[in-house]
C-alpha cells in the first residue's frame, strides 16, 4: 500500500496497482473462445439487434453486450477512422 500526497496535500490510499486495476477496470482481451462464448446471441437478443437500423449501431449493441457479459461494465468505444 503506497500513500500519496497530492497538490492540495491531501493523502490518498492507493490499494491496487496499475496492472491490477487494469484487469478490473481495462477493457477484456478475448480469445477465439471468449469471442464465441461473449458475443454469442440468445434469441431475445437476436430480437433486439433486428429492431435497430444501422449496421453501425447492431454492431455497437453487440460490442457493447459482449463487453457487459465479460466485464459487467459498459466501454467508451472510440472508431479510428483511417485516412
């Protein structure tokens, strides 16, 4: 445990390291079978994905889902256009 003083001088208990809060907190690294288990649809599901329009936005609710499922936490999700 590392105790830090901050600008206002105010001290700060720091339990996890950066590593750790990462495998809590950091986006998940799936392998081909996490890919297939996570992102895999039930029906209800499958149900819900039908009622969006755009290809962009099925394709977000299915990350996002997948994300939920491994992580039960929700991901900002930034696109990278290429130029």
């Amino acid at each position: 445990m590392v105790v830090e003083k901050t600008e206002i001088q105010q001290k700060r208990l720091n339990i996890l390291d950066e590593d750790e809060l990462k495998a809590i907190f950091g986006r998940p690294r799936f392998t081909y079978e996490d890919r297939c288990h996570y992102f895999s649809l039930s029906q209800p599901e499958k149900e819900l994905v039908q009622g969006l329009h755009s290809i962009k936005s099925k394709a977000y609710f299915v990350l996002q889902l997948g994300y939920f499922k491994a992580k039960h936490l929700f991901f900002t999700v930034v696109s990278r256009q290429v130029v």
